[in-house]
C-alpha cells in the first residue's frame, strides 16, 4: 500500500511539475502579431500576409499578443 501511495505521488509531482514550467516557459516569451487599424477590426493575424489583413484599409500594426487581446481582438480563424 505505501509503495502504490509513494508512486501516485511521484507521478502527482511529475505531471504538475511539467505543466507548471510550460506554462511560466508560454508566458515569457511572447510572440508579435498583425492588427488592422480599421475601426471594424476585431481579429489578430500570425503573419503580415495573411489573406484576412488584405482588406485592410487603414495602417497595419505589429503588437504583442496581450496587447491585442486587451484590444478586444479574437484570432484569426484562417491561420490559427
């Protein structure tokens, strides 16, 4: 019984460990996205040539992602 207890355990403090460091690993690096300055703009692009950026009428920012989520900005179906 102790050993099938000591093992629950080890495996408790393996998954929590690994889903801990990739989260802290995620949040410190922080990638830049595309966002449409249009007035009607809700969505954020991976890359600056994304076919959803080409009706675009106003000017193309480069930002964080936290940025345009605070923004109110969803991301784009097409490449993500």
């Amino acid at each position: 019984m102790k050993t099938i207890l000591k093992f629950t355990f080890f495996l408790f403090l393996i998954s929590y460990s690994q889903e801990s460091f990739g989260k802290e690993k995620f949040r410190l690096v922080e990638d830049y996205v595309f966002l449409c300055n249009g007035p009607n703009s809700k969505v954020y692009h991976r890359s600056e040539n994304c076919k959803g950026l080409n009706r675009c009428s106003t000017q193309i920012a480069k930002v964080l992602v936290s940025v345009a989520q605070n923004k109110g900005r969803r991301a784009c179906k097409i490449e993500y």
